[in-house]
C-alpha cells in the first residue's frame, strides 16, 4: 500500500504534502525532525490520508494536490474526504 498523506501546523495554518510507502516511518521521521522543510514549518501534525495500490498512484495524487496551490481546497479535502480513521492507528 502506499499512501498520500497531510501535515499541518495549527498556529500557522502551513501544509505539507506527501507521498509514502510506509506511512508510520515517514511521519516518526517528520516527528524527530528528519525532514528539513517540516522541521522548518512546524507541520507535524498528520490531519489527512488517503491509501493507494501502488506508490506511482499516491505520487500522481499528492502532485495534483499539490497542482492546485489552494489552502482552502486544500482546507475542503481535509474536512470533506478524510480518511484519517484509517491511520490513527498510527
């Protein structure tokens, strides 16, 4: 499984995007610091998941997402399709 995923930082209201194979080792490595530009941000806070069959699917999803360079679409998916309940198992 692969997954696109959603950080934010509440006092900010920053995002980051991304794509992963393995969700729980890419977010305890936003959560130690690991990637530079989350590290900056303060975005360590997962709010929206989505899971895909293969990684090239989740890649061609987190760059439309990306494509769309609109906090409130951005705001919208996360309120309106969260799948979240899937990885707060997390």
């Amino acid at each position: 499984m692969a997954w696109v995923y959603i950080l934010a930082n509440s006092l900010t209201k920053r995002y980051y995007i991304g794509s992963t194979i393995d969700l729980k080792r890419r977010l305890n490595q936003h959560i130690a610091g690991n990637t530079r530009t989350t590290r900056v941000l303060g975005t360590k806070k997962l709010v929206y998941t989505e899971e895909y069959k293969t990684e090239n699917e989740a890649r061609l999803r987190e760059k439309q997402i990306k494509s769309y360079k609109s906090k409130i679409y951005i705001e919208k998916l996360i309120r309106v399709g969260s799948s979240i309940g899937r990885a707060a198992a997390f």
